[in-house]
C-alpha cells in the first residue's frame, strides 16, 4: 500500500508518460485521471519495496493499450462506485453510492445547478462556452457550478463532510458567500 | 511576496482541464502539500467520473435523451423533476 501524497508526486512524470503515449494533452489527462482511480483502488495490492511509478505505469499502459488505443471511453469501461465508497465514504460505511442514488440526488438538486453540472461535468464544456449558452457571466458559472458540487455531494453522502479544503482560509462572509 | 491562495475555483478549474500548464503546475504543488487541497480534488475527480457513468447509463435508458442532441438532451434532464 502507499499513501496518496506519494502517489501525487508521480503526477508530474506519468502525465508526461500519458501525453508520450497519446501525443495530446486532454486525452493524456484522461488517461491520467483513469490511472490515479485505478491506482486507488488497487492500492492495496502494490508492494512497498518497489518503484511506484514503475507500478503506475504499467497501470497507465495497460490502460492505454486495452482500451484507449481502441478509442473506448474511459467511463463506461472503468466503474467508479467502488472508488466513490473508499475514498469518499470510509470503508466501514455501508452505504453504497449507485446511479439510482445519483439520480434522486440530481432530480433533488435546482434545475439550475443540475443544467451546469451536465453541462461542465458531463458534457465537458468549458466555462466560456456554458455562459455563453446559458447567458451568465464566466464568473457566475464558477460559483454555479461551485455551489452544485458541494449540494451533491452533500446529497451522495450526507454522512460525509464535503471536503472543502478552502473554509479554513477565509472570512466568515466568504465562508457564507460560498456555501449559500 | 506570499505566494497566491489556491481556491477551491482553481482546484475545480484544474479537475475541469481549464488551467494553463503553469497555473496547473501551481495548483498541483499545492495539492501535492495540501491534505485538504489533495482530499478535496480527490472528491471532486470521483463526483464527476460518477456523472459521466451515470448519464451514460441514462442516455441508454431514456430514449428521449439518447435521441436527441447532447446539448437538448442535457437541457431537457436539467429539467428533470
């Protein structure tokens, strides 16, 4: 096993591993972000004596090779509900994040947060695209889309704090402005 | 000089690949320092692999959707209720 902040610090080497093995940037990332799940979730089996990154990429390049030089979307080959229960959840939890879980959680949430997630999260567009799209400043699809993670992740996992990391830095009307 | 606060905006830009090579080389140091920064980009990268997944299995369940353009089909369920 290996503690996350180490496998953080190989972010640097297998991206450049994954833009070598895919010659463009955003599917690099891809490819990336599919290895540091799958990493993750196999943490277990990596034997600490041995080279990390050499463990991580091999994942990467088996990744590359079984799936993504057939063009295969990484999402619908790599399910991840199990990452979601260990990494966000704590493995003595039961509960069990699945789509039907998604589902409600959206239909609960403002059409207008659900209307940004798909748009930014699902459908990959960029900011400049969704505000033009949605008729709304750059900076009010930040906060939008800001306020839609942190109530769905509220509703995913209500046991479960939302990890907002920023909190702690700033002043209370900051604080309120962000979780309104 | 202090060097600039990372935001929660600069960890989402990062998850959303909107940062340049060196706003993202800035914004990875501070997670790489950062347990919070770390466990808050972690969460972020997993809710949206669960989105994709998960509209994924709607588009195949819901013919409307899967019928239409990606763009109508996601103002359609944005909808929803």
């Amino acid at each position: 096993m290996f503690e996350q902040a180490a496998l953080i610090d190989e972010m640097g080497k297998l991206r450049k591993f994954a833009l070598r093995l895919t010659k463009n940037a955003h599917n690099a990332e891809d490819l990336l972000q599919s290895t540091m799940l799958r990493a993750l979730e196999k943490k277990d089996y990596f034997q600490n004596e041995t080279n990390l990154f050499s463990w991580t990429s091999k994942i990467m390049f088996n990744l590359f090779v079984s799936g993504y030089r057939q063009k295969k979307k990484f999402e619908t080959q790599y399910d991840p509900a199990p990452y979601i229960d260990q990494m966000s959840m704590g493995p003595t939890q039961e509960a069990h994040v699945d789509f039907v879980t998604v589902n409600e959680s959206m239909k609960l949430l403002s059409p207008e947060h659900r209307q940004i997630l798909l748009l930014v999260c699902v459908e990959g567009m960029r900011y400049e695209e969704a505000s033009k799209l949605l008729k709304i400043p750059v900076g009010t699809v930040r906060s939008r889309l800001s306020r839609a993670r942190y109530h769905l992740q509220e509703l995913l996992t209500p046991s479960t704090p939302y990890k907002n990391p920023m909190l702690g830095h700033l002043t209370g009307s900051q604080q309120e402005r962000i979780v309104a | 000089m202090l060097p600039p606060i990372i935001t929660e905006f600069d960890v989402q830009a990062l998850v959303d690949s909107h940062l340049t090579w060196e706003e993202e080389k800035r914004v990875l140091q501070a997670i790489r320092t950062d347990p919070a920064l770390h466990a808050y980009y972690l969460q972020i990268v997993a809710q949206k692999k669960l989105l994709v997944a998960w509209w994924k299995e709607q588009a195949t369940e819901n013919k409307t959707a899967k019928s239409t353009s990606h763009e109508a089909g996601v103002l359609l369920l944005a909808g929803m209720q």
